[in-house]
C-alpha cells in the first residue's frame, strides 16, 4: 500500500496529471492520447501503454511531456502479468528493467536519456544494490549515471515481487524532432 501511494503521488507530481485522470490507466495498446492542459504554455502529453508490458491498473506505463518521460513503477512481470524469477533478485532485476526500457523506447529514449531513476526492493541488504547494477548495466553507466534513490521495502504491490524501478528521462530534441506520439514505437 506504501509503495502504491509513492508511485501515485509520483505520478501526480512528475506530470502534474491531477486534472487528468481520465487518461490514467486508459488505453491499452502502442500509445494514448495527447493532451493539451488550460494555458499557453502547456506541452502535448501522451499517455503510452505498450501491449508487450503488463497493465498497471489505474496507471500508465509511460507519460511524455515534451522531451521527458515519467515512466511508472516496473515491476518483473512478463506481458500476461506473471512475476518472473521467483525469488530470484537478478532475474527480477533484469525483467523489471527490461520492461522499463521498452517503455522508454516507445518514447523515444534510451537507458542513457534517464536523468533519475528510483528503485524499491523488498528485504534491501547492502549487496542487493550491486545484483541489480550487474542485472541491467546498461542503466549503470560509469560515466554519467542517473540520479537515483535505492529504498528497501517491506512488500510491493503484486505478491512475490522483489523491485520495482521507476524512471525520468530527457529525450535529445535531435531523437524527437518530428516522432509521431501516436507510434508503436521506435
């Protein structure tokens, strides 16, 4: 229940989608809607669920606003929804990143385009953190890595999940000039 409330507020926070609830959680498939909030300053907003990941119930995968991507809370589910690696850490590492790099690339961004990344392990000991670099190095680089917060957690929202990793990104403009929001992806 904790983590549910902190992937929600999140979400509320990272796209200030208070207001858009309507498109939260909506459609299934490559892509949602796009959205123009009140004002002249407001950026297009796509709402991106890809039919390889899991449905989030009452959350979107992916939101873009501009060039940055709030991705949700991934967790190590295969696409019917089913926990991979039972009680295996890196296996569950490497299908939870795995999912969030498929919701970065249907918004165009790569591992190396996230600027923040969150991650929440059940039972955290001190060498967890490194099972997980080792499962998804690409996350991890050596040279400029993410921001990022690693915090231990009693449970998660689907029972037998180990982590979950959630994730900011800037997209170069160069990569987004032009992309249709409305893609299954790159």
């Amino acid at each position: 229940m904790r983590l549910t409330w902190i992937v929600a507020v999140t979400v509320l926070l990272a796209g200030n989608l208070a207001a858009q609830w309507g498109g939260m959680g909506g459609r299934r498939g490559g892509s949602g809607s796009q959205q123009r909030g009140a004002g002249s300053e407001s950026q297009a907003r796509g709402y991106l669920n890809p039919l390889t990941l899991a449905a989030l119930p009452g959350f979107t995968h992916a939101v873009k606003v501009g060039p940055v991507t709030y991705v949700s809370g991934e967790l190590p589910l295969d696409s019917a929804g089913h926990v991979v690696g039972a009680g295996d850490l890196r296996a569950q590492a490497r299908q939870a990143f795995a999912n969030l790099e498929i919701a970065l690339r249907l918004a165009w961004a790569l591992p190396t385009d996230v600027v923040e990344l969150r991650m929440y392990v059940v039972n955290l000991s001190p060498s967890d953190l490194q099972t997980v670099r080792e499962a998804a190095p690409q996350f991890f680089p050596a040279r400029n890595p993410p921001a990022g917060t690693v915090l231990g957690v009693t449970a998660l929202p689907v029972t037998g999940a180990l982590i979950v990793v959630d994730a900011v990104a800037v997209t170069p403009a160069d990569r987004t000039r032009g992309r249709d929001m409305q893609r299954d992806g790159p």
